[in-house]
C-alpha cells in the first residue's frame, strides 16, 4: 500500500505547498501567521488525499487513521525542520552575546519590552545582551518572554543589577511615566548604573529611527504620552489642498510643516522672513524626500501688501498662522512691535483670509493670553477676540489653539538651561516658586493640525498641558542628565522675576469654562461674546499707537483688556470699562 500511494501522495501535498507559499516561509523569522499558513497547507493536502483515495483508487482504502496520523506528523516534522535552521542560526548570536557583549536589564516585560528584545538578539551590530526584565506587574514577575526571565521590580532595579553585574538598564521610548524616568535615572545614579532609552516598536515600525540606545532627555522625564490622532479625519480635510504656514522657520511652525508633509496636501506653502532658517528647513524637508510637494517663500507678514500678492499667487484652502513673537522681555520693552506683529499682522491675515475665501484659519495663541500681565499675552489674547469676531459671520473657519510652553522650542528655557550647564552654570532661575506647563513640539504640532480638523468656526481649543513642572526641578533634571551634580558642579541663581512674567501660568480666563471635546488632549473654552463695533473700534484705534510711547500703548491695551495688568502702567491709570 504504502508503494502503491507514496508517490502521488508526495506529489499531491507538494503542489498543495507549493500553491500555499509554504516553501516561501523563511524559518528565521516564522511567525503564528505561517504556522497558521502551514496547517492550512496540511489540512488542503490530506484532504485531496482522502479524496483522491475514495473516487480515484477506491480499491486501495488508506485507513482514516493514516490521514489523522499523515496530519499531525506533518506539522511537527515541517516545524522542526524549521526550528532546527533557526537554533543553527542563533547559536552563533548566543556565542557571541556570552563572549562579548555587556549584559543588560528591559524594563516593561510587555509588548514593546518584547519587540525590543527580539530587535536587539536580531540586530548582528549590537553590543547588549538581555539578561533580564524588570516590571512593576507582580502576575509578570518569575515568567520568561523568549527565554529572558522577568526578574523582579523596578524598586529591585539596583540590587538584580549588582546581583547580574548589569550596569545598562533600557527602557522603551514614550513608555514610561516621567515620575518614574526620573525616579530610575536617579537610583540609577547613585550605584553606576546608566539608563537608556531604546526606540518604541511604534517608533520602530515608523522607520523613522534606528536601533540604538541614547541617553534619557529631558523629554523623558517630562512623560508624555504619546499623541493618538484620527488620521482619517485630518485626511478628509487636508488631502489634495493647498496649506500654508506662517513663522514656518520658527520651533512650532516647522514641526507643523514636517507632520503636514506626512499628509497628502496638493502643495504646502512655507511663508516666514527669516532666510537662513527658510534655507535650512527646505534642505531638511528636501532631504526628508518632499521635493516639489512645498514651496519656499520669503515674505513678512506685517507687509500687507508682499502677503496679499502671496495670498493671490497660491490660494490656500487652510492657512496656520504660527508667526508671532515670542520673547517676554523682549516685547515689554518694544510693545509698539508686539502690536505690529502680533495683534496687526494677525488682524491683516485674518481679513486676507477671508477676501481669499481660505476653508479654515488656524492662529496659535497662547496661555499668556490667559489674564495677561505682559505684552506678548494681550497682544495675542485681542488678536483671539479679532479671530473670534470674523467666526460670527465668515464663511470660513476661524479657529484658535491656545497651549502653553514647549520643550526644546527657540524660546524656550532647555537650551538657556543647556548652555549655561556647558558653560560650567550658574543656571538663572528668576524664582523658586516658578513653575510653567510644558509639552513637546511634535506634540504640541500635532494636536494643532487635530484641533484645525476639528474646528467649525469660532472656537478657542485648549490643549491639555497635563501638570505644570518647576521651573527649579526642570534645571535640575538638566544637571543629572548632563552627569553633573546640582550644588556641586553647578550652581542656581535666583535673579527675580522679569518684567510681565508670571508665577504660575493660567489656562483659563477669569469666566471661562472648558469643554470636553471627542479628542481626550483638546478642549474648547466656552465663548465670550463682544460687541463687533468693539473690536473694530480697539484695532482702529490700536493701530495709530504704534508708534507712540510705551505707556501710551500699554494704556490701550489695557482700554481693550481691563484683565490686563502691566507693571508699567503708573498708579491712577486704572484703564476702561469694555463694552460688550
């Protein structure tokens, strides 16, 4: 019998294989999906073979015990052929990870901790070898994710360390809470031991990064987590238009550029004064593979007339308006440009925006516009009641995304901090007590293009800034994460607050109420109605002050926001009454 069947039976499941890409499976990487595949296979053949039996040699009668037992060997013997290639193949990786490379803790026995771990025993350039998993989950504690052992908790991190001479501990990227980052790096610390963070597998998988361990940055230790957009939604409404971003060389509107080119919009148009960040953001973004999908242009937006003929050349259906300044100090002293460039200029897009029937304009605020003690907020909190104005009867979408500091951001106190520490310190604090709202610029970027998707018209989105941070615990991070010891190698010093800063940032003005929107970071502020004859009226006669001296000026301000409270208003000028 077996002679008589062997061959076709060979045959039969040969071409059952062949027609399934068996063969094509590659043993090194075998997955659950090509064990699925082959037991497809298998089942395929040894049903054409019990058919093949009952209609085509029905005189033969292969037992049905055969075609059970055919089946299951099958499978085990293809499975071990495959298990057997890949044993021969990592035995050289397990010799080299025992000879030379330093042993090494993942924290997170989870899903990225497993992806990293297969990433680091694939990748032949690494020098890590994992001994073991740290994880706060106590069920996950004493098992075993591909033969690495979960050892203990993070609170054991130092004691397994000595225990299995490990003096690298990796933790995956946008993972772990801040508080906890911290808490690690300082244990860490003080018995040798380096932590570095390795590439999320959602950051793997982007192909956007590469393999390696870096240091922890300070935007580790601030935690946040990862923003989750409705990629669908942010298609439907950009995809095959024309954008525009204004301050496109600036922190906020080239992290907007980058994540736009991510889309699919007909043509993005750059728009910023400043030429040697043009230059280098169209090398970067050329480079990045976006040639001929963005145009470069050199304008100021304060010039109406350069804007208006820009406006004209490239009709954009939506337009970010992140130009502005944005330095404090700075405006306090010059607050005749804040109003220019701020106020004015947001005020002259706005209208351009409208003549050129733009689908929607987005205007980045910020929470200084959240009872303003300096210029630079009351500046852009009348250039929010300007926008709101047109909403009420515009056909496009005038909407404002209110968000406070961000991490790594050209004004922005990391790199002051950074180059104060290389510098051998002291770091300027102004106060102890200082404390701000910080998020990353990818974050901040991001969730400004999904409130734009979301806008209808009208609305002040408020980005959820989480907690606000110590402006002294931020300078100390920076000090450890520089290896440097606070007190010791570098010193702070308290220089007092400056001119319009606060203590404590605000997110909500006086009245104010936020609402819940279907996005968990983004709320809208509930509306606060003025008169239109109002804010045409504050513009007009904003605009013949802007060359007037500064107390003038602040006291306009202050007639247009009686919230408005500037330490250069002199006692008696206690400002107006708003109409509403």
């Amino acid at each position: 019998m077996f002679r008589s069947t062997v061959f076709w039976a060979v045959g039969l499941k040969t071409f059952t294989f062949w027609g399934s890409g068996v063969y094509k499976i590659r043993s090194r990487y075998i997955t659950v999906l090509d064990l699925a595949n082959l037991a497809k296979a298998v089942t395929l053949s040894s049903a054409g073979l019990a058919l093949v039996d009952y209609l085509i040699f029905p005189n033969i009668m292969i037992p049905r015990s055969v075609f059970l037992i055919d089946w299951g060997c099958t499978i085990l013997t293809v499975c071990g052929f495959c298990a057997g290639i890949r044993m021969v193949q990592d035995s050289s990786r397990i010799f080299r990870q025992q000879s030379d490379c330093k042993p090494a803790f993942i924290i997170g026995a989870n899903e990225s901790g497993a992806y990293l771990l297969r990433t680091i025993e694939r990748n032949k350039k690494s020098c890590l070898k994992v001994v073991g998993f740290l994880d706060d989950h106590i069920n996950r504690i004493g098992t075993r994710i591909n033969g690495v052992p979960v050892l203990g908790s993070l609170q054991e991190m130092c004691s397994l360390a000595q225990r299995y001479g490990v003096s690298d501990i990796l933790l995956p990227a946008d993972e772990i809470p801040g508080m906890t980052v911290r808490q690690l790096v300082e244990d860490g610390n003080s018995v040798g031991i380096q932590v570095q963070v390795l590439p999320s597998y959602q950051q793997l998988l982007s192909g956007n990064v590469e393999m390696k361990p870096r240091p922890v940055c300070i935007e580790d230790l601030l935690g946040r987590e990862p923003v989750q957009l409705d990629m669908q939604n942010i298609s439907d409404w950009m995809d095959e238009r024309v954008l525009m971003v204004t301050g496109s060389a600036g922190s906020i509107g080239s992290e907007i550029c980058r994540q736009l080119l991510q889309f699919s919009p007909q043509k993005l148009i750059l728009v910023d004064r400043t030429e040697n960040s043009q230059f280098f953001l169209e090398r970067e973004l050329s480079k990045l593979g976006y040639n001929g999908r963005f145009d470069v242009v050199i304008a100021d937006i304060n010039d109406s007339k350069r804007m208006r003929a820009v406006m004209r050349e490239y009709q954009p259906d939506i337009l970010f308006h992140a130009a502005a300044y944005k330095h404090v100090p700075l405006m306090e002293s010059n607050p005749g440009e804040a109003v220019k460039n701020i106020a004015l200029a947001t005020k002259h897009l706005a209208d351009l925006a409208e003549e050129f029937e733009v689908g929607t304009f987005v205007m980045i605020s910020s929470d200084k516009a959240v009872n303003p003690t300096n210029v630079m907020g009351a500046n852009k909190r009348i250039a929010e009641l300007y926008v709101q104005s047109l909403a009420a009867k515009s056909k496009c979408h005038f909407v404002t995304v209110r968000f406070g500091n961000v991490l790594g951001s050209a004004g922005s106190v990391v790199p002051i901090f950074t180059q104060q520490i290389q510098n051998g310190g002291p770091i300027s604090v102004t106060d102890a007590r200082m404390q701000r709202y910080f998020m990353t610029i990818p974050e901040a970027s991001q969730l400004v293009i999904q409130a734009g998707a979301m806008g209808r018209g009208g609305e002040i989105f408020v980005l959820d800034m989480g907690e606000p941070v110590r402006i002294i615990d931020l300078a100390a991070d920076l000090v450890r994460l520089s290896g440097l010891k606070l007190g010791e190698d570098i010193e702070i010093e308290f220089t007092g607050l400056r001119p319009g800063e606060k203590l404590y940032e605000e997110l909500h003005i006086d009245g104010e109420k936020h609402v819940p929107t279907c996005h968990p970071k983004i709320m809208v502020a509930e509306k606060v109605h003025f008169s239109e004859q109002f804010i045409h009226e504050a513009y007009q006669r904003l605009a013949n002050f802007t060359e007037q001296p500064s107390d003038l000026i602040l006291q306009e301000i202050q007639r247009i926001l009686p919230e408005f409270q500037s330490n250069y208003i002199k006692p008696g000028q206690d400002g107006f009454k708003r109409a509403a």
